[in-house]
C-alpha cells in the first residue's frame, strides 16, 4: 500500500492538472506518514518528517492538510478503503463492483476467502496495517471513532457474506471482526507477516463450527431442524 502509492510527479514542466498533482501529493503523502509512523510512532513523527519521506514542499503539505492529524486521517481512509477493495477482489469483483453472492455457495468457504484476503493485505502492506491497528490509539478521539465505523462496515459486510438475517448474527459477526481486530494486531506491531498467515486457518475451522453451531441465526438457504 504505502510502497505502491510512492508516485513521483515528472521533472520539469509537465501537463497535469492541479487536481492530477494534488491528488498524486496526498497519496505520497498518506504513504510517507504511514511509512514514518511504522518507524516511529505517531507521537514521535512530525510533519517535516512526513515531508522528508514524501519529496513534497511545507506548502503543498498545508495546501492539502490542516494538521499532522489531519493527514494521519487521510492515510487511515486510504488504508481502509483499500483493505476493503482487496478483500472485495478477492471474490472476484470487476469495475462494476462484485458479483452476486451465489447463496447456494458455502458461506463458510466465503468467510474463508474473504480472511485469506484480509490477512494478505495485512501482510504485504505492513505500514499501513500498523496505522490503523496499532497508532490509532494515540490519534485521539476522532481516529478510533472512524476505527470504529470501519470495524461496523466490515461487520456488515461479514453478516452480508455469510447471508446473516437476523440480529444475533450480526452481533456473532461483530464478535468476529472484534477478535480477528484484536489477534493481527500483536503481529502487526511486531512486522510479522507469518504469524499473521497462521491465525487464518484456525480461525477458518473455528467460523465454520460456529456456523454448523448455529450462532450465525437464521439465514437464507439454512435448512430448518
């Protein structure tokens, strides 16, 4: 994520638009301050830090943030919007968006595509798996209430995986996307890519005991007892 968004304008005079440079500014610089917090913390990081890392001027800096906060909140949505767009390709998704769920499928199998993806991105995208796992904590009030939509959006989007109908399987859903939230985020702290690979298959065994289990509730295409 952040090694994929390090985009260097052209040297010298060139066509872009003021929207085109802005746009390629903030993603240097939303990379360069998850890069720097993964180093050193978001308290120890300051803007001429983020600055050094992203090749980009104080005034470009300014003219697209408030605030270090500010542009920690950027990098925070770039990183959930692309944890999200991974986990959504991995089943197959085109640029009219996924396909259908097929509701005869396993949703068991599509909890376990969905993990795989989501410990995949983890993985390989290291500095900004940290910000919104571990840094957020020191980004005050506002960074952990978005924390908090993003773990609703993804809880969502596991109770619409599994076709969840009912209350108590979205609340089992919630419990999920909690305790999946809580065990990567040691591994990530730690720049540990296989031990985060070997949380996925026990937690695969242990969602599909809880599916057969019935803690999901009732749902579309589950046969009655």
């Amino acid at each position: 994520m952040a090694q994929s968004a390090s985009r260097r304008l052209p040297r010298g005079r060139h066509a872009l638009s003021r929207e085109e440079v802005d746009r390629i500014q903030r993603t240097r610089l939303c990379a360069a301050m998850a890069d720097v917090m993964a180093e050193q913390g978001y308290v120890a990081t300051s803007v001429e830090d983020v600055l050094k890392r992203a090749g980009v001027s104080r005034q470009s800096f300014y003219r697209l943030f408030d605030s270090k906060a500010d542009c920690f909140m950027a990098a925070f949505d770039m990183a959930g919007d692309i944890l999200l767009r991974r986990v959504v390709e991995s089943f197959g998704a085109g640029e009219d968006g996924p396909p259908p769920i097929d509701r005869d499928d396993d949703p068991p199998h599509r909890f376990e595509q969905a993990i795989t993806a989501y410990l995949e991105v983890l993985a390989t995208e290291l500095p900004f798996a940290r910000l919104f796992l571990v840094e957020v904590y020191a980004a005050g009030p506002e960074a952990l209430r978005r924390r908090g939509e993003l773990q609703a959006t993804l809880a969502g989007s596991l109770a619409d995986l599994m076709g969840v109908a009912d209350e108590a399987g979205r609340f089992t859903c919630q419990v999920i996307v909690a305790a999946t939230s809580a065990m990567v985020t040691v591994p990530v702290a730690e720049r540990d890519p296989d031990r985060l690979h070997a949380i996925g298959p026990a937690m695969i065994d242990h969602v599909r005991n809880l599916w057969h289990a019935d803690a999901f509730g009732k749902h579309p295409g589950r046969p009655k007892p």
